[in-house]
C-alpha cells in the first residue's frame, strides 16, 4: 500500500513536472510569435527542432516580432506558391542593414559576396565610368573615362543609370552592387538604359565590355610658369605617382601649383595622407573616430609644398578628395575654388567571416579634418565659388577646353596674385 502510494506520488509530481514544462515552452513561444501565429500550426510542429533570433527588450518593440512572425506564417500558410524561407530571410538580413538609411553599409549575400570578390581582386573590366549614388539613391555618372565604351556610346555626367541587362537597379541601394552587374567578360554586352536630367528623358544602350586602363594622374606646365596636376582617383600608388609630377614639374621652373581633384569620388585613404604630408607642415592631417570616440590620427612631417597653390573641387569630389581639401584649406596652404564637394566623411570595413559565405560592408568611424570638423553630410565650401558654363556641365573635365574652363582660370589667376 506504502509503495502504491509512493509510485501514486512520483507519478503526479513528473506528471506535473511535464506540464509545468510544456505550458512554459508555449508560454514562451505564444509570447515570441504571437497567439494567432501559434494556433495557426499544429502543436506538434512546435516540438521540432526551432531556431531563434533573440533581441533585448529595450531594442526592438515585441509589436515588431509578432509582425514578423505573422508576415512568415501568412507566406508559409497562405502564399499563392510555396515559399523559399531561407531566400527570404537572406533579405530580411539586407532590411536590417537598409534599415540604418546608411548607403554605405550594406549586406551582400553569398551569391553576391562571390561575385564582389572575384570582381574586385582580378582586371577592371566595364564600360568605363566612375559613379555614386545620388541623394535619390540612384547611381550617377560622375565621370566618363577616355576611350572607353561609355564615351563612344555617348554617356555623359550626370546620366542615372536605372536599368542593367532591363533589370531595374533604382531600388538597389548599393553602388558596389550594381557595377557588379555592369562589369564582365571583356568582349561580352551589357544593356544599359540611362536617365538624362537634361533632356528627361530614358536613353537605351548596349555596350561592349572591355579592359579599361586609366591613367589617374596626369599634368603639364601651363602659361607662366603654372604647373597643373590632376587626380582622377586615390589608387593604390597615387602618392608615388603625384611625387613624380610633382618634381618633373619644379624642375621645369614651376613657379605655382594648381591641383585639379574635381569628379574625383575618393579612394585610398593612406595615400590621400601621403600626399597631404607632401604639401601641408608638420601638424595633423586628418583622425577618425569610432563610436567610443577612439581617435586614429595621421601627421604629416616638417617638409612642405612652398609655392603658390590652388585647388578645384566640386559636387563630384568625395571622401578622399575631401580629405586633402579640407587639410590644405585648414593650414592656409592654398586657395579652394569650385563648388562645394560632396560631403562624405565615413570610413568603412567590411567583415567577410560569415559561415553562409556573405559579407558585411559597414561604416566604422568618421573622419575630421585638422580644425575637427566632420564633413560628412556638409562637404567641404570652396574659398571661392566658381560655377561651370551650362554646356560645360556634363563634360568631363579633361574635354573641357582650359580657355573655356571658367573653374580653371579662376584658379590659375589666384596663384598668379601669389606669385606677383
């Protein structure tokens, strides 16, 4: 009787152990995924194998993660066709990047990641042009490269480019992303259809991919005794490349300097700093800071540019470009004229250690200029402001003539005022 009793008393404390656990376990899933997305599946198929996102209270609204689980569940349940969850859920992933209203950071899925590697490691093959995206998120011409396909097919500044291959691309988001689809193998085609401002109205192209070479540097010796210099882009040995210029040009008897970096979107930080430390005295250059405000700073030495200097800029001079900008402008070494540039003061990494085989672009820190000021978002404003003529402004820099280049001549008459 005793151990009829004793089994009698087990059974009831692991019979109420048991459903103690199970309302526990559909406590919790009712509180995650909402009562209505719980009755919607058979209790059964809450005993298989689950994964789970976990977020802190304070982080996401749990109105939030009921949608969510009942935007699965309508598609799961009453979806026209059956659903690709894990397909979906890789965008979920971009939504959550998207979601920061940062253009410069940006998830790309293993599909994508694959193609961005094996296309930014091996020979630039395109159409030939440099672009961004616009306030719009719309990616715009900022330059058209010489003897390029771009240029024979007649693309000017400023064109959008809305269709890859008759894919509409307005709604990417990611410039990376999108040259992707317009780069290739050389000798193949790409369909391109472009929005010009100016007459608004769509242009349909098709193109032929090709090795572009281009020269990111370039100069000559102006009247007087004016040396110019232009910089397409920061690449990875421009600093090499601008000493050359540079000292080729003193030994012609360069007397004042013109430094042309308009539609120059940017490029390699450390080399921008080299050249910055080539021309400015010893001091701060520029520093980043990160979200504990951790600042990485950059010195230039006591060796400096001694002659009469100016600088043109635009809307099309970014990052980079601004850098070396505001670090002469900062240090009174040389006079800014043009227009305002871009305004993009970000810095970014990318994490490429995901198991799915995607990859993470993101936005790391902010740089400052010498004084301290963070131009992200406000650009850099030229000492004197110089517009283009009208009909110059979709032309690249390098077919404008210099007698017709009202930029350039501004320019070149304040480094005359220095030299006289």
């Amino acid at each position: 009787m005793r151990n009829r009793s004793k089994i009698l008393l087990i059974t009831l404390i692991s019979l109420c152990m048991v459903v103690t656990f199970l309302l526990g376990y559909f406590c919790s899933v009712i509180r995650m995924v909402s009562w209505n997305v719980f009755i919607s599946k058979a209790p059964v198929e809450w005993f298989k194998p689950q994964n789970a996102l976990f977020f802190d209270k304070d982080e996401v609204d749990i109105e939030n993660i009921y949608a969510f689980s009942r935007v699965k569940n309508i598609l799961n349940t009453r979806y026209y066709e059956d659903v690709d969850v894990n397909k979906a859920f890789s965008m979920a992933i971009k939504g959550l990047s998207m979601g920061l209203g940062d253009p410069y950071t940006v998830y790309y899925t293993p599909e994508e990641m694959k193609e961005f590697m094996e296309n930014t490691s091996g020979k630039y093959v395109g159409i030939g042009v440099s672009v961004h995206m616009d306030e719009n998120d719309l990616l715009t011409v900022a330059d058209v490269f010489p003897n390029s396909p771009a240029k024979e097919a007649g693309i000017q500044k400023n064109d959008r480019i809305v269709k890859v291959n008759n894919e509409d691309v307005t709604t990417v988001g990611d410039a990376d992303l999108i040259v992707e689809k317009i780069r290739g193998e050389a000798g193949t085609k790409v369909k391109i259809t472009i929005y010009r401002p100016q007459i608004r109205d769509y242009i349909e192209l098709e193109l032929e991919r090709r090795p572009i070479n281009i020269s990111y540097i370039s100069s000559e010796m102006l009247e007087n005794s004016i040396g110019y210099i232009r910089i397409k882009q920061f690449d990875d040995d421009i600093a090499a490349d601008f000493e050359k210029h540079l000292n080729a040009l003193i030994k012609q008897g360069m007397k004042g300097l013109v430094i042309d970096i308009r539609d120059n979107l940017g490029g390699d930080y450390s080399q921008v700093v080299r050249i910055c430390d080539r021309i400015v005295p010893k001091g701060l250059i520029v520093y980043t800071e990160d979200r504990n405000k951790v600042r990485d700073e950059e010195y230039s030495d006591a060796r400096e540019l001694n002659m009469p200097l100016s600088i043109l800029i635009n809307g099309y001079s970014a990052s980079a470009s601004e850098i070396l900008a505001a670090c002469i402008q900062d240090y009174g070494k040389g006079v800014l004229v043009g227009t305002k540039t871009f305004g993009k003061g970000l810095v970014q990494a990318i994490d490429t250690g995901f198991e799915n085989g995607g990859g993470f672009k993101y936005t790391i820190a902010r740089y400052f200029t010498p004084s301290g000021k963070c131009i992200h978002g406000e650009g850099v404003m030229p000492d004197i402001e110089v517009h283009l003529d009208q009909e110059m402004s979709t032309m690249s820099i390098e077919d404008i003539p210099h007698d017709k280049d009202a930029q350039l001549k501004v320019a070149i008459q304040e480094v005359m005022k220095k030299i006289n």
